[in-house]
C-alpha cells in the first residue's frame, strides 16, 4: 500500500502559540483564590493601533444586577462592540442595527447603544459564538 506525501501544516506561529497559550492561562485563572472551575474557550485578536483606545461600558437592565459589560473599539473606518453573554439565557440574542442607535435584545431585556458616528446598516453585522456577542459596525465616511 502507497501512502501519498503528507500534507504539511501551513507555518503559521499563531497556530502554533493557541494552544500554549490556553494552557497558561487557564493555569493561572485556575491559581487565583476562589476560582473553583477554569475554562479558556478562545481568544480574540483586535486589530493593531485603534484610533481610540478600548473602553469598558454597561449594558443596563432593571437593576444593578442585570449589567453587563462590553468592551468598544473605534478606528477610522468601523466600530467594534464585544461582550461576553451569561451563561443562563433562554433565547439567542439578536441586533437591530440603525444608522444611529443599537437596539441590542438579550432575553427579556432590550439595551439601546446610541452611536454618535452614523453607520452603515447594509455594511454592518453581528454573530454570537461560543458565549460572545461580537458586533461590528461600517462608518459612514462623511465627504
């Protein structure tokens, strides 16, 4: 029996570092007083040199309670949200996106994110994966 040439890996230092990386991190999470389980369910890499600096902002419900925060990335041309979802929802959440303002739907609640940059609603989308809601935002370029 022939066996054909063994496809090689496409040299990749990022795919290599995943998984190293994971068992570091998950290591030290592990290690910090109080913490009982520890799971890494991926990592995400941010576009290089933001225009703005990242900030951490609130979701808010009926009360204290319900927060939840999410980081914001700005450059020239787009507008990133992202935020981790709670474990216990009993719905998929869902985005309506508009030129002006975020209509952001997480089971009974509903979170408005108004936007001071118009955006453009056929250029913009969101996903949720693996517990993150990642929505991404086209500017419009004012001419």
């Amino acid at each position: 029996m022939e066996v054909g040439p063994m496809i090689k890996k496409q040299d990749n230092p990022d795919d290599d570092i995943v998984p190293t990386l994971t068992e570091i991190i998950t290591e030290i999470l592990r290690n910090i007083p109080g913490s009982r389980v520890v799971r890494v369910k991926g990592f995400s890499r941010g576009a290089p040199c933001p225009s703005v600096p990242p900030r951490i902002l609130r979701l808010i419900g009926d009360d204290n309670r319900r927060r939840l925060p999410f980081e914001r990335i700005e450059t020239d041309d787009f507008i990133f949200i992202t935020t981790w979802l709670p474990s216990n929802l009993i719905s998929t959440p869902h985005v309506e996106i508009m030129q002006d303002a975020l209509h952001v739907f997480i089971d009974e609640r509903v979170a408005i994110i108004i936007l001071h940059t118009p955006v453009d609603v056929n250029r913009s989308h969101y996903t949720v994966h693996n517990g993150i809601l990642d929505i991404t935002l086209k500017k419009i370029r004012k001419t």
